[in-house]
C-alpha cells in the first residue's frame, strides 16, 4: 500500500492538525508502508525523512496563480508517487485531491479535524471522512455529510514519534499554585476568559500564577488586558513551546477555556502530565475528559463558573490531588498506535472494496463474452 498525506506544511509550531498527520505518516512507514507527504515544507521535514517518508514540496497557498501551480504539481507528485490511497488533512487539498482524481486512480480519505469552519464541508470530496470526535461526526451530518462515509477515529498523540517519553522532560520551576493553558492566542481558545477568571480568584490566592503557553494573532491583545493590572506579575505570556510538557508536568491546574473545540489533542497530554484539568463543556471536550470522569467541565464563556471552578481546587488540596489522579486514569486509547491502527483499517476497508468492484466487474465481462 503506497499512501500520500497531504497537509497545508510540517512546521513545528503545535498545530495538532500537522501533529497527527505527521504522527501516521512516521507510525505508517514504521509499519513497512511506502509513504510520502506532500506540503509547502518545515522543521517536521528532518524527522519525516529519519522514518523513510518521502517528501514532496506543495505550495497549498491559496492566490489564483499559485493554485494553477499547486495543481501542475499535485499531478506530477501523483503520476512519481503512483498512491493507492490520498490521505488530505486540511481543505486545500482536498480540493485539488478530489477535483484532479483521474478516473479513480487512487482512494481519496479526509480527515475533519475543525468542523466548525464553514469549509470543512470540503472534506466530504473524500470517499471516507475520518472525524476527530463523535461530535465532529454528528455536526457533519448535520452538514450533509452521508453517515456512511463517514467513520470516527478519536484523536491521539500519546507515544508520538515527535515526543520523547514523558519521563525525560525536566519540568520548568513554577510557583505555586499555577494555572497553565496551552493554547493558540486566538480568542476562540477562551484566553480572554481564563485571564479574566484568574483576576478573580488571584485576589484571594496572592500565590497563585497564571501560564499561557503559546502564540497566536491575538496575543497582544491579552497582553494590553493585564498591562495596567494588579496581577500584571502574575500572568506570563510564555509563547510557543516546543515542549509544552515541560510545563504541564509542573503545572497544578491546567485549563482549556476554548469557545468551540472538536477533540482538544492537548488535553490528552495534560491527563498524561497528571494535571488537574478544568475545560469548556462543547463540541469533542467531553469525549477526551470522558464525559467528566478525567476532568471538571464548565460551560464555555462563563467567567463566573470558571473563577469558581478554579477557586474550589485552589481551596481543597485533597480535591485537586483527586482530579489530578483521576486525569491519569484510562489513557491507553490516546495513544498514537491506535489512531494509526483505526486509520489504517480505513485504508484496508477501501481496497477491499475495490477489489471486490473488479473482481465483480472482471465476472461481467466475462458473462459479455
């Protein structure tokens, strides 16, 4: 099986979408399988190649001209690579997967990983439509994807390929208590609210200190939020972190404030760091804390409900041991292995279909003659 994974590049700056593409296509050559990616390039490139995946440089961007160009050079990636399957993780290229496919010549597969944007709609060019959730999935339908091709395959990183085991990150020093999110700067991630819950509840806990891990287009907008406050010392804007472990080991409440999240990918490696978790009742949150046995949820937007979330384990020591020891809890089915098992039977399901449409199609000829 020859499998071509197609994603917008292979930068190394947390984008979870990147994360798990590059995830399969490492545990995927691991297996023996010939596997190729094809993006505009980045960090991700080097440890691609240790695993003996090919890698094709396509510029995905999004002007009228380059799109000409994108598309020239997607048929002759696919005319030298010759995939049995076409594995696209982002929109762009499910569109030039889907629309340049010449009779059939490969199986298409995409997987939904934010459904929220109005163009993951896109993604249902695929033959098979992977969602990252059983919500994603649900909104799918919704959207007018056919159930039938649709199939869940629940995110996971742990054990990645990209990471080391957990036990060989040094944790950062931290006072404490200390509150950490690790997320992009984008209000979408709740950064507004956390900061504002942390404004409250830092009045009554003067120790406590407040981590954001991460950038994004909206971090100096956070930035101005607490210039001219009294907590200004407490909260630190910490930017991209390659190993963002090293944080959540150290850290005793983490957060995930999002407004709208299909899976939350890091919320399985805060379970993981044995973090006590508070995150946003919405969208695929509830699956990765199942279903608030892992982790406490409160609805999303709600400062109050979140300064008072927080304010409860920063109360009762033996209540966040408690939420920090039930994170750890059933973590298997987050590992790396098992998405690329899921995903590979999807791979398998597809050419045994084809199979049986030839073998099918050999016997009608066959009758003809």
């Amino acid at each position: 099986m020859r499998i071509l994974h197609i994603t917008n590049h292979v930068q190394k700056i947390g984008n979870g979408i990147v994360n798990v593409a590059v995830d399969l296509a490492c545990l995927q050559a691991k297996s023996g399988l010939d596997i190729a990616v094809a993006s505009a390039g980045g960090e991700y490139e080097k440890l691609l190649a240790d695993h003996g995946v090919e890698h094709f440089h396509l510029n995905q961007c999004r002007t009228p001209l380059n799109l000409i160009k994108a598309a020239w050079h997607y048929r002759q990636i696919i005319k030298e690579f010759q995939p049995d399957i076409v594995h696209v993780h982002m929109m762009t290229g499910a569109i030039l997967a889907g629309i340049l496919r010449k009779n059939r010549e490969y199986h298409l597969v995409s997987t939904v990983h934010n459904e929220f944007q109005h163009s993951a709609i896109l993604m249902g060019l695929a033959d098979q439509v992977i969602a990252v959730s059983k919500a994603v999935a649900n909104s799918m339908i919704k959207r007018g994807i056919p159930p039938q091709k649709l199939r869940v395959v629940s995110n996971g990183t742990l054990e990645s390929p990209r990471h080391k085991k957990l036990a060989d990150y040094q944790p950062v020093e931290m006072p404490h208590p200390s509150i950490t999110t690790v997320a992009g700067m984008y209000t979408r991630k709740g950064i507004y609210e956390l900061i504002e819950a942390f404004k409250i509840v830092a009045i009554d806990f003067p120790q406590a200190h407040l981590y954001l891990v991460g950038d994004g287009p909206d971090r100096s907008m956070f930035e101005a939020m607490v210039q001219n406050t009294d907590v200004r010392n407490r909260i630190h804007f910490e930017g991209f972190q390659s190993e963002p472990q090293r944080y959540m080991l150290a850290t005793d409440i983490f957060v995930l404030a999002s407004h709208c999240e299909s899976f939350g990918l890091v919320l399985t490696e805060a379970r993981e760091a044995g973090c006590a978790i508070i995150a946003s009742d919405v969208d695929g949150i509830p699956e990765t804390l199942d279903y608030s046995q892992a982790g406490i949820l409160v609805p999303p937007k709600d400062i109050p409900a979140l300064a008072n979330t927080l304010t409860q384990l920063l109360s009762d020591r033996q209540l966040l041991d408690q939420w920090k020891f039930r994170a750890q809890q059933n973590l298997e089915r987050f590992s790396a292995a098992r998405v690329n098992e899921e995903t590979l039977n999807i791979y398998r399901e597809l050419m045994r279909k084809d199979n049986i449409i030839r073998v099918m199609e050999t016997r009608e000829l066959a009758n003809l003659n």
